[in-house]
C-alpha cells in the first residue's frame, strides 16, 4: 500500500470549512475593504480641505530622524529654489495612492489621526488666491515638521541658479548689472580697447542698464510677481 503524500492546500481548505463559511469570509472581506476605504477617504478629505492643526502627537521613538525637518530650513529651501510651501488644500494635483498609504501606516502605527498637511511645491501646482515637485508634510510641534512623502519628477538641476535674481531686491539689481555689462559689452567690445571710448562704454553701459531695469520692471507688474523671500508661504499669486 502506498502512502499518499499530503497536499497542503487541501488541507487548508477543510479547515476553512470548518471554521468559517463561504458567505461568512465574503463578509469579513468586504468588513475590511469597507474599513480601509473609509479611511482613505477621510484622508483625502483631510487633505482637500485642510485644517489649521500645528501639531500631531506623534511617538517620536517610531520617527525618522532625517524626516524632521525645522520651518527655517524649509524657508531657507523655498527661498533658494523659488517654491511654496502651504496647506494641503491649495495643491491642485491628485495626491498619489503612496503618500494615502504612507498616512495610513503613519496612523496606525502612531494609534493617531493625522491632520494639519503642508505640501512644498512651485506655485504652479498650487490653487492660489488672487488681491501660481511636491513634498508632503505634517506638523509635529515647536515649528518642526515630518516629511511623509515626497513624489514626482526631481526640480531642474539648474532652478536655484535660474531663480537666483529674484531670491532678494539687491540679487535682482546685481543680476541686472551683470546683465547689462555683458550684453554691452557684447555689441562694443572694440570701445574697451580705446581709452578714449571708456567713457562711451560707461554711457552705452548706464543706457542698457536702464533698459533691463525697465524690461524687469515691466515684466513684474505684468505679472504680479514678487521676491522669493515673500512668496514662500503666502496663499496668493504674486
């Protein structure tokens, strides 16, 4: 007589049998979908509609160290690279599935609701107000914040430089002279040769930097644009 090896799936199938019926599993099933769905709704409404939350109660044992981040720092970043940084409310995009599952594994292992979001983004991702790579927070007290997800395409590798001049009034002004000297010189490089040209090069220099002056001026009452060290939290298109 030969001895039939054991298959372990049957096995496992009687045991469901016995424990639990068909209608039964479907029903704890559909329990924990329903469950999970509720929660990522809750959480997207939190994070459309935002709240004024300063602080979540988190375990900070349970915490990155390289997650928190101080708002001088965050200040510092959105200066330098020209990015907002505000509630979740104003970011018009969709919040990908991964920073909603990233919430809920926050949640649960912290027993918390999560409130108070703050996304790091340029200003054409945001809905603002009118008198324009986003990064996920959340605030954790004293004026520090958790990273809890950081998605999309990486920011050009030339922004900070690009977005230089209009970091402060007195980059702007540099900028517009360096500005003005190249293009000068450019189309007069045989005056600097002369010295008896120096102070036409001088001149044609104060014409064509009151040109960029004006072109600058122009363009940013155009468009209501503002420095960088006043738009990084502000709410309105500037």
């Amino acid at each position: 007589m030969l001895i039939q090896s054991t298959n372990i799936e049957d096995k496992l199938r009687k045991h469901k049998s016995r424990n639990t019926s068909h209608n039964e599993i479907l029903h704890q099933v559909k329990a924990i979908f329903d469950t999970d769905l509720k929660k990522e709704t809750r959480i997207e409404n939190e994070l459309s509609s935002g709240s004024n939350l300063n602080e979540n109660n988190l375990n900070f044992d349970l915490l990155e160290t390289e997650n928190i981040f101080h708002i001088s720092s965050i200040r510092d970043t959105c200066i330098d690279y020209r990015l907002r940084f505000l509630d979740s409310k104003y970011f018009k995009n969709q919040f990908p599935q991964e920073a909603i599952s990233k919430i809920k594994t926050l949640e649960k292992s912290h027993n918390i609701i999560l409130q108070g979001f703050k996304v790091m983004a340029p200003s054409k991702l945001f809905k603002l107000e009118n008198p324009d790579d986003p990064l996920l927070f959340i605030p954790i007290g004293n004026d520090y914040f958790y990273l809890v997800h950081k998605w999309g395409n990486d920011l050009h590798p030339f922004r900070k430089w690009l977005m230089l001049p209009f970091k402060t009034f007195e980059n702007l002004i540099l900028s517009a002279l360096i500005v003005s000297f190249l293009l000068t010189y450019a189309f007069n490089s045989a005056l600097l040769a002369d010295d008896l040209a120096s102070a036409k090069f001088l001149i044609l220099f104060l014409f064509m930097f009151k040109s960029v002056v004006g072109i600058i001026i122009f363009y940013a009452f155009s468009q209501g644009k503002n420095f960088n060290t006043v738009i990084w939290n502000s709410k309105y298109s500037k």
